[in-house]
C-alpha cells in the first residue's frame, strides 16, 4: 500500500492546446514532446486505513484547497479500480519551480499514477498508465515515456485511444535544451481554464484544431531525418500559433513576460549569426531553446546576462521512470 516514483517533466514541440472532453480529459489535438533527463518530479504514496482524508505535501509544504482536491480525484480513479475506499498520503518533491509554465503538472501526474499503480499491485501497462496520467494533466501522458513522444488525441468518446507513445528513444538525437528561468511565480491562469477560454472565445480556435495535424506531420519528418531546421521552424511556428491563439482570446491570456520577449529576440539575432538554435514557450514565461549536440554553450553565453533571466538550466532529452513498491517493516 506504499510506493515510491519518479517522472520526468516534457516540453511539447507541437503542443496540446484544447480539449474535446473536459470531464475526461481528452485533448481535442495530438501533441509531441521530448521528455527532459534533468527535471523530475519524486512522488511518494501510502494508502492507509488509518487516514480520515487524503493528505499532501508538495515541496515540503502542507497542500490544500484545488491542489489537494485535483490529487483526491485522481485518487478516486485508483481507488474505483481497485475495490478501496482508503485515504492516501502523498508526498511530492519537484527539482524545479512548480506551476510557473514548466510542465510540473506533467511529471508530478505521471509520478503519481505510477506510485498509486506500484503502492495498489495494479501493474498498469504503460499505455494504461499513459491514459491514466491524462486524467490528471493532458500532458502527463506524454511523461510516462522517455525520448520523443506523441500523444494522440484518439476518435473514441472514452479516451481509450488518447495516449502517449515513444516515437524515438532519446539515444536517436541528443538534443540538448537550456530551460531560462524568468519567474519562478505561479501562472495566474491554470492551462485548463486557458485552454476552456480560449475554445469557448477565440475567433481563431477552429483554425488551431485544423492546421495542428500539418504540424505533427512536418515534426515527424524533421525526428525522423533528424533535420534540426526543419524541426525548429516547425516548433517555433506551433509554438507561436499557440500563444497568438491564447491571446485572441477574450479576455486575451498573455503569458510572457519582458524577459521572455528579449529572449525570443536574441534566439532569433543568434541564429541570424549563423547559430542553430529554436526557441518554445509552454504556458508560463519560461523559454526553452533546443540546440544540436554540442551548441549550448555558446547559447548560453549570449543569455545568461540578459535582464530578468535569472537561471538557465541545462539538459538533455531523456527521462526513464522508475517506481518501487516499499515493504513496511
Ligand atoms: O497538461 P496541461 O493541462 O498542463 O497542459 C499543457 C499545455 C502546454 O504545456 C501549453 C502544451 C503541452 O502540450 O504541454
């Protein structure tokens, strides 16, 4: 009734942004991200009859209200599945700011799933994990897998066809990735009211939902060649389509900050003096910029002074699970 697991957090290249069913979760677009070696979240779950309600504590704090509430319900689902109705202590530890537009829900659901999966004997598959994890955040099915991952937004009104799978293993391109800090505060709007917004008020929803499948078939391409402009025009046109989707909606959701801005400028003078590097922004003001093998030093000379950008952290595609189930003495 005790486990430990670990997850690690993604960055979507073609991003999820919208959902065809909210009560299930099950995003209205495919998606593909490349999961991060170095961002992880730790998770720790004990189902105890001792419990009179779940408890949680998210880096070392004491949680409460909507965090508490989101981790029960997902509970629920575990508890349905195996016959229980006993409350869960969770303790959960990211190595990176939380909630600030760093994918933290994907890999703390991820971790989650596989803990209460490993804590209850449930041995889910992964691609059941993968459909599980997408019941807490949509991008967390994506983190139940390491390397280049495609999260399909499947047919079925069940969501049993919308998982995530391994495109490549990271071994097949060793990208590498500086993740710029610019705040380490909390979005003020969650991507989930962002993305109900943006699908009941923006003119340009149906455009998004239209053009996203040209987008996963170019990223394929590029993965597949390995051909790294190729994969940053794609990246940074979804990226950008995303943001200037959000921001037509009403009202209009900006998630960027000025050092986000002098980020995208100084990505895009570097490649102009012939340096290969793209640039991605998830909903926060966080800019992620991919670089070939080899290249990221240089980038991050060029940003590392730039105001308001006050950690750069460099990684690497990667990022196996892990889960172990823990005996009490
Ligand atoms: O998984 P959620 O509900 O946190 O939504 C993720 C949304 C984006 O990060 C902006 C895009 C993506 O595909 O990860």
């Amino acid at each position: 009734m005790k486990a430990r697991a670990s997850a690690h957090a993604n960055i979507a290249l073609v991003k999820y942004w919208g959902k065809r069913d909210r009560r299930l979760n099950i995003p209205a677009v495919g998606s593909i991200s490349v999961t991060l070696k170095d961002l992880f979240t730790h998770t720790e779950v004990e189902f105890h009859s001792g419990l009179k309600a779940d408890t949680l504590v998210l880096d070392h704090q004491p949680a409460a209200g909507e965090q508490l509430d989101r981790v029960s319900r997902f509970l629920d689902i575990f508890r349905k599945e195996a016959g229980i109705d006993t409350c869960a202590r969770v303790k959960s530890e990211n190595n990176f700011p939380t909630g600030a537009g760093l994918a933290s829900s994907a890999s703390a659901f991820a971790a989650l799933a596989l803990a209460a999966d490993a804590a209850l004997g449930l041995n889910y598959s992964p691609v059941q994990l993968s459909i599980v994890a997408r019941r807490g955040s949509g991008s967390a099915a994506r983190s139940i897998f390491s390397g280049f991952v495609e999260m399909k937004s499947g047919v079925r009104d069940d969501g049993s066809d919308a998982f995530a799978l391994q495109l490549f293993p990271a071994r097949h391109w060793p990208l590498e990735i500086l993740v710029c800090i610019t705040s380490e505060a909390r979005k003020t709007t969650g991507s989930t009211r962002g993305m109900t917004l943006t699908a009941e008020t923006s003119p340009y929803y149906g455009s998004w939902l239209d053009t996203q499948s040209q987008d996963l078939e170019a990223l394929c391409r590029a993965l597949e060649k390995k051909d790294f402009e190729a994969l940053g025009e794609t990246m940074e046109r979804n990226c950008l389509k995303m943001h200037g989707l959000a921001l037509s909606a009403e009202p209009g959701l900006l998630y960027w900050n000025p050092a986000t801005l002098a980020l995208i400028h100084r990505v895009r003078q570097l490649r102009r003096d012939g340096v290969p590097a793209y640039f991605t922004i998830d909903a926060g003001p966080q800019v992620k910029i991919f670089c070939p093998p080899g290249w990221t030093w240089r980038v991050e000379n060029e940003i590392k002074d730039i105001p308001g950008v006050y950690r750069v952290m460099l990684t690497v595609v990667g990022g196996n699970v892990s889960k172990t189930a823990i005996q009490d003495s």
